[in-house]
C-alpha cells in the first residue's frame, strides 16, 4: 500500500489558507472522484472541496476552526501498489492446493 | 534463431557498466526495457491507444511520453486495424514502431494488417523493406475481465509466415526479451502475460541469462527454470510459473520435474526442447490457449518427432478447452489448473507401452 | 459544447420525414424522470458494489442518463431492435430488461449478460468497440427483405467512430437504404482521449453527411430533446428513408471504469467546466418550473429507486456461477465428439475446483 498526500489547493485569487468548517469524510471511509471531502470558509465564501482521488481515506488534517494554509496537507489517501488495469482485478498469490497425489514405479533405466 | 552470437540487447545498448541487480514487478521491468528501447533508439517509437498521457491501460508505458516527447510516445484514435496500419508505413519510412494493442482480443481488429500486410512485406519486397515492428499484447487470462480481455493468440500467429512470436514468464524475461525483440528487424509479436505484470521478481539486467542454461546466456530459444530427471513440463507466459509450483508438488511425491519455459513460439527452439526431453523421456505441454490446433500440438510433434525412440509415453497436453474464453466465475475451471496438470503427470507416469 | 441541432448542409434535421410524434406527456415526462432516477442510483450503487467486493468492475455511466433513458424510451420492444455497447445499463432500464440479468456481465458470470436478448430486443452485451455496429446494419436490411417495419438503433461512442467498421456501417445502411439509427453518445471521452484528439473536425454527426445520411446534433444531456429526436429518428427509419445518425453531446461525469484513475489525464476543474449542468437534476427543475412534478413525486421516484436497487442487489448477491458444463454446451447448436470429450475429462478432474 502506498499513501497519497493532497494539500489544500489554491481556491481563488490571493487566498492563501482556509479556515475548516466541517469535515464530511472521515478516516476509514471509501470516498469517490468528486464526493465532497470537507466544507472550509476562505475570506470569500465556504465552499465544498470535492476529491480529487478514489480511495481511502487515512488522515485528515484540521479539525473544525482549524486554519490550512494553502499547499498544506489536507488529505492522506490509502492507494494499492498494484492497482488493476483497466478492467479486471489483480490476481491474489496464492499457496498452491493440490487434491491429486502422484505414484510412479520409475524404472531409472 | 541464430543469434547465439549476439549480446543481449541490454549489454550492447549499455555497455559494460554492470548495472546490477533489482526487485521489479513485470510492468516495471516492462516500462524500464521501453524507455531503454526508446533512449537508445532515436528511430524507436512507442504508440496505441490510452499509451500516453494515462501510460497504457496497464501502465507499462507510465512516464514515457513525458521522458521521450509527445512526438515518440503518443496516444492514437481507437482503431487497431489503423494502429497496424500506420506501423507498416512507419516501418517503410525507417523508424521501429512499438505498438501496443490495449488487450489480446483486440488484435483481431488489426489482423488483416499484421497478417496480409506486416508478416509478409519483406518477402513481397524482397528484403528491401523490413518490418522491424514490435506488437507488445498484453494476453492470457486470469484477471476477471470482460470478453475479449483473456485470449490467448500465439497459435494464430505462430501459423503466419513472416511473424515472429514470444512470451516472457516473469519480469527478468520480460525486460530482456522486450529489448532483445525491440531492436529485432522483424516483426515480433510480444505476448505479456497481464495475470503476472503485478508480481514482483529479480531483474538482472546485466545479463539475461548469468547462470548459463543451453541459451548460453542469449534471450533466444527456450530456458530451463528447473531442471529435472522425470519429465519435462513445457509451458509459456502465464502457465511457467503454475508449472514450477505443480514442480513442487510433484516433488513432495518422489517425482523430479523440470520446467522448460518455451519463450520463443516462433521460431521454437527445438534443439533446447529435445535435450530436456531426451534427458527426461516425458513431457507434458501447458497452455491457456483451447486444445484444438493450440501450440501444444505443434510442440509435441517436434517432441515426438526429436525423441520417439527414447519416449516413454505420449505427450500429453493439457489447455484450455475449445471454447470461447469464459466469464471471470468460469476462469479457473478453464485455466489448467494443479490437478489437471497432476493428471496430466500421471497417465504419463504410469503409462506402459504395448 | 455547442449541442444546438447543427446546420449540417444538406442533411440536418429539417429533411427528417416521416409522422411527427406527438409531444410527450405529462405521464411520460414523469416516467422519463423515474427512470432516470432509478439509473443513476443503480449506476452509483453498482460502484459501491465493486468497492465492496461484490462484483469485479464495473463501466459507470454516470451523467449519460439522458442520453440513455431518453433514446431507449423511443424503442418500441415489439418490433425495434437494439445494439448496445458495454456501458449501456440507462438503454437497458428504459427498456424493461431484467436488471438482474443485465448487471450479472460485471458480476463476471456471463460476458453478454443473463437477458434472452431475442425477448428483450437488446443484443448481448458488446466488448468489442464498435463491435455491433455492423450487425445493426444486418438486422435491418433483414427488416427490408421481410417487408418488416422494424427499426436497428446501434450505440457507440465517440472514441468507437474512429474504428473501421464504424464507416463500413455508414455505408452499407445508406447504400442499402436500412432502417438503422445510429446513436453516438459523444461523451467526451474513450478512456483517457479526448474527443479533440480522436475525432478530427470534431462531429461524429459531420460523417454521415459524406453518407449522405441526415444527422442530428443533439444536447445529449436534455432528455426530452434526446427522446423526441430518437422518435423522428425511428419514424423516418420507419418510413422506408434510410439511416439517420445522432450525436448525443454529453460527457463521462465517471471513470472510464471502476479501475480507471481519471485524475491521471483530467483535473476536477476541467470536470466540472466541461460536464455542464447534471441531466438529471436540470430535468428535475425543469418538471418543478413546468409544474409536471412536485417534491412528493420526487421524493417517491427516488425511495422506488432505492427499492429497485435493493432488489437487484439482493438478485445479484444470489447470483451463483454458472455451472461449469454450459461451457461447452453453449459453444455450438450441434456440439462436437471433442467438446463432449473435454467435457466429460473436465467433470472428472475439475468441476468445482
Ligand atoms: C476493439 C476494441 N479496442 C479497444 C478496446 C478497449 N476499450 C474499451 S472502451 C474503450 C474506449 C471507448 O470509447 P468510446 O467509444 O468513446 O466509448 P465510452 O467508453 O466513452 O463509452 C477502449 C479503448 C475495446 N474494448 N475494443
Ligand atoms: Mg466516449
């Protein structure tokens, strides 16, 4: 498993941090591309941060009245090394089972 | 092939610097021999859909567009039969094309251009112009996918005059033969056996064969992974390493197993192959592909036809079955599994002539 | 996106003939939207499925509802016939086939789906990129050789018109006059390519003027637009006047499939400016301002939907695999000594294992 860090991105000219309102996904949780992540207010407006990831999610940074400054972790997503292409799943290594025995008289002639 | 002569493309293209040894993962040891291929290569090209800015669908082409430049690594509209196509002109106009199609299946599209056009050129123009063109495939099953995305086509190629065919069994193979079939003047078609790009294993990239098997350290011909007394299992792709697993087993029982990884489909290396078997006077072929008309029967003349006298039993094959590759539920009742190979051992073992 | 129906010289939506449909009604508007409804939850649950491990993968089509609920709403099952690709779950629902039956291709137990698609006039589901294009074309010259008054409506997407026999199908269905509706959903992308970098000129619907076959730009994304341009499609088809093509402008609000990472080749900023508004919750403010549907209808369209899908998933949840023995049974009408062979040696040494 590797980590994916996302920092608060830039949400508008100028502003350079962004106080948490309200985190909507929490660690452990499976989010998608574009789910809302956290709610946080900029000297401008609040503003729903959608996810830029699929995955899970392991770390928040901030909790609510937390101030983020711009590029600053936000986020730490869970991802697999090996991801599936683009279809199917990445076959499990498994022990090998047997159910049959083998029996030979070899005559090492 | 006689190209015992030689080097391996890696040491030619690096020199003599030794480089060592690494834990990589086929789709690794994939990408590294492309971007070689590519670095070394001024003329070499890598191309198919989603092969650029997404890196292939399976990432074997992760970073190279932005290493080598849109121009060298580029995405193309979805048409295989184009893809095929635009090489052959390509070839013509003297660069190396590498293309990718995204899965087996989807060669079929392109079959018109690989058979009547890319297999044959060379000989309509009498030499004068080859077609140094590397069709990487990623094939075989084993991954849950839709239709399309578990065939196995090395017979179909195999059968075509002009087309040279290869497998690599894990990611060692894998960097040395793409390289070694990258700087081919012929066309090769590169088989990936996807179930396997994920698992990790040592690349030596100094050399494709340090321990000095029959290939004499050449990525032609075929390769002992374990040497036996009893039987040869022969297999490629996917199916060496549930070979070498079966190899384990069978050892638990008394019963010494060497596994000979084919490799090379087209041209198959049959001096290697009758060593093994006159050593071991019986052999079991494995493959994904169906059973009728499947390589299998093509090895197994050359088996019988090396070493009838000294045979044991019949050949045995063991494959997949004439049926269309099923949905991921039916895979593993498709796919030889352990037993059928084990009893595919025993009728060998036991088998007593006349 | 410019989606307004486009002037195409020669062959735009003014020569369309054939009857006019009468306007959809009220009831009809509503059932669009339940439809709709109903897709996009079973569509965003069927990823909560492959994330929960129920099913292997599956190919979203999330923000193509319209594009899919409006055109397979114009099929009429008793006589028409439908080519899909493999995102077409939307046409599948609109259609009335079993969703059960559809949804067992992702769950990796029958490529084509579990559907009789002779009963449900919806052919297997398709793999192969412009695969079934062709056959639509098949299918409808069989409708003008039995004097028939069926109509052939093929999907395909915007990455698929690059493929050979795409253009081959064009051809053949204008030369041959067959009653085929080609249906694009151009939604802006095959895997990671954008439609820029595939389609050259831009419009699918721009080809058919080379086929001399009339074509419709539509707003894909407007269901009422997308079902009242398939009827005059499927009425002029009807009529004995040959193919038409729509290009649905729409766009892949998803992944490619559950397995794709989109964010390697699109940043959530060009998402969001380029997917436009949400078929589905702009069909619903559209209803509310037409006074067509109120909160309560929408409130009962999605509690249907969610019951729906707790239906299916339960289906799909009991779906075992199929038994090993249609593997060979199902290969041929008249099987082969060598098939029964191997199927004999594989219940021997393999059933179940
Ligand atoms: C002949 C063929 N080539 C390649 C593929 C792999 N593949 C599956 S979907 C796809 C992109 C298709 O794009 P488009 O036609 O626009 O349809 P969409 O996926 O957007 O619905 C590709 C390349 C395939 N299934 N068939
Ligand atoms: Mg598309």
């Amino acid at each position: 498993m590797a980590e994916i860090s996302f920092p608060l991105p830039d949400l508008g000219e100028g502003l350079i941090e962004a106080t948490v309102l309200e985190w909507l996904v929490s660690p452990g949780d499976q989010v998608e591309r574009n789910q809302p992540l956290v709610e946080v207010e900029t000297t401008k407006s609040a503003v729903e941060l959608p996810s830029p990831q699929a995955g899970k999610v392991v770390r928040i940074h901030g909790g609510p009245g937390d101030k983020i400054n711009v590029g600053e972790p936000l986020i730490v997503f869970e991802v697999p090394d090996n991801t599936a292409g683009i279809v199917g799943t990445v076959p499990k290594e498994e022990a090998p089972k047997r159910r049959v025995r083998l029996s030979a008289v070899l005559d090492e002639d | 092939m006689s190209n015992a002569t030689l080097e391996s493309g890696a040491a030619m293209a690096e020199g003599t610097a030794r480089r060592g040894v690494e834990q990589l993962s086929m789709q690794q040891a994939l990408n590294r021999a492309l971007d070689e291929v590519l670095a070394a290569n001024p003329k070499a090209l890598v191309f198919g859909e989603d092969c650029g800015r997404l890196g292939g669908v399976f990432r074997i082409t992760d970073g190279l567009q932005a290493k080598h430049g849109t121009g060298r690594v580029f995405d193309t509209p979805l048409a295989e039969s184009g893809i095929l196509g635009m090489s052959v002109g390509l070839a013509m106009a003297g660069f190396h094309p590498i293309p990718e199609v995204q899965f087996d299946g989807f060669a079929y599209p392109a079959v018109n251009q690989i058979v009547c056009q890319i297999a044959r050129m060379n000989y309509r123009s009498r030499g004068t112009m080859p077609m140094p063109i590397t069709l990487r495939v990623p094939s075989f099953g084993g991954i849950r996918a839709p239709e399309h995305h578990g065939e196995s086509l090395e017979a179909l190629f195999a059968h075509v005059p002009g087309l040279k065919v290869v497998s690599p069994s894990n990611p060692h193979e894998a960097y040395h033969l793409l390289k070694y079939a990258a700087t081919r003047p012929d066309p090769v078609i590169f088989m990936e056996p996807k179930s396997r790009y994920w698992q990790k294993g040592e690349v030596d990239f100094d050399s494709p064969d340090p321990a000095g098997s029959p290939t004499g350290g050449s990525p032609t011909g075929a390769k002992v992974m374990r040497a036996g007394r009893h039987l040869t299992l022969v297999a490629w792709g996917a199916m060496v390493a549930r070979c070498l697993q079966v190899a384990e087993l069978a050892a638990e029982d008394g019963i010494d197993i060497e596994v000979l990884d084919l490799r090379w489909l087209k041209p198959i290396d049959e001096a290697t192959l009758a060593a093994s078997v006159r050593k071991t006077r019986r052999a079991v072929v494995v493959h994904e592909a169906p059973l009728t008309s499947g390589l299998g029967a093509e090895v197994a003349q050359l088996i019988t036809q090396a070493c009838f006298d000294t045979l044991k039993a019949p050949v045995e094959r063991i494959t997949g079955f004439d049926v269309p590759y099923p949905s991921g539920d039916l895979e593993d009742e498709y796919i030889p599994n352990i037993d059928r190979i084990l009893f595919g051992i025993q009728r060998v073992l036991e088998y007593k002539r006349g | 996106m410019d989606t307004s129906p486009s002037p195409l010289n020669g062959n735009d939506a003014g020569h369309l003939s054939g009857p006019h449909a009468e306007p959809l009604t009220a009831e009809q508007l509503r059932e669009l939207y339940s439809l709709m409804v109903a897709v996009r939850h079973l569509d965003t649950s069927a990823i909560a499925w492959q994330r929960q491990g129920l099913i292997p993968g599956y190919a979203p089509e999330l923000g193509q509802e319209a594009a899919q609920v409006g055109s397979g709403y114009a099929v009429d099952t008793t006589r028409d016939f439908v080519f899909p690709t493999y995102r077409e779950m939307g046409v599948a629902r609109a259609m009335g086939v079993d969703m059960v039956a559809y949804m067992s291709t992702h769950k990796a137990t029958w490529h084509g789906g579990l559907y009789n698609p002779i009963e449900s006039r919806l052919a297997p589901i398709q793999a192969v990129v412009g695969g079934s294009v062709l056959h639509a074309v098949g299918w409808a010259h069989g409708q003008t050789l039995d004097q028939a008054d069926g109509v052939a409506m093929t999907y395909f997407g915007d990455g698929a018109s690059s493929q050979g026999d795409i253009h081959e199908a064009m051809n053949f269905a204008a030369v041959m006059k067959a009653p085929v509706v080609f249906f694009v959903q151009n939604n802006g992308w095959a895997i990671s390519v954008p439609t820029e970098r595939q389609v050259a000129g831009g419009s699918v619907a721009a080809r058919a003027a080379g086929y001399g076959m009339p074509a419709l730009r539509i707003d894909g994304n407007d269901v009422v637009a997308v079902a009242e341009a398939t009827r005059r499609a499927f009425a002029h088809a009807r009529a004995g006047n040959g193919p038409v093509l729509i290009e649905a402008m729409t766009y892949r609000r998803g992944p490619h499939s559950t397995s794709d990472d989109p964010g390697r080749y699109r940043s959530l900023n060009e998402e969001r400016d380029d997917a436009g508004e949400d078929p589905l919750e702009r069909f619903r403010k559209q209803l509310l301002a037409d006074g067509i549907a109120d909160d309560a209808f929408f409130a009962e369209a999605l509690a249907a939907a969610k019951a729906e899908e707790d239906d299916i998933r339960a289906g799909i949840q009991a779906l075992g695999s199929r038994p090993g023995t249609e593997m060979f049974d199902l290969v041929f009408q008249e099987t082969t000594p060598a098939l029964q062979a191997q199927a004999a040696s594989w219940r021997e040494e393999s059933e179940h294992v």
